[in-house]
C-alpha cells in the first residue's frame, strides 16, 4: 500500500509577509515473508509567498514556479490565496 499526500501547512506571518509551506507526506506499507514492513516520510516541496507584490511561489531548489502548480495540488489553496 502506497498513499502521497499534499497539504499547505500552517502559514507562519513574517511582518507583512506570509509564508505558507507546502507539504508532501508519504507512507509504504509492504508485505513480506516476515511480517509487514513500513516507512513514510514528510518533506517541504516549496512555499507560496503572500505579500503586498502579490503571491508567489517557490521550490525547495529556491527557483520561482507558478502558483498554479501548488493550487492545482491542493484546490484548497486557491480559495485562501484568492480570499487575501
């Protein structure tokens, strides 16, 4: 069993900007002759930078990508960017 999970984390408030994470979770669960096996993990894949220029966002290489590739991720994103 397999299950990937992106989420935009809580968004931490820097004076006038605001930077929220976005969040890739994952867990593997394996069936082996001994027993059942398992790992997941949680790493950051970017942040959307919320600021009096407007929104941006940004990979964990640090280069600049269109917002749309996180709000495509998580549809709930898009309602709390657009709410601003």
């Amino acid at each position: 069993m397999e299950k990937e999970e992106v989420v935009a984390s809580e968004p931490i408030i820097v004076g006038e900007t605001t930077l929220i994470p976005i969040v890739r979770t994952f867990m593997v669960c394996r069936n082996g002759k001994e027993g059942i096996a398992g790992f997941g993990g949680k790493e950051i894949i970017g942040v959307i930078v919320i600021s009096s220029t407007g929104h941006r966002a940004i990979d964990i290489s640090g280069k600049e990508v269109p917002v749309d590739d996180y709000t495509s991720l998580i549809p709930k994103l898009a309602e709390l960017l657009w709410a601003q």
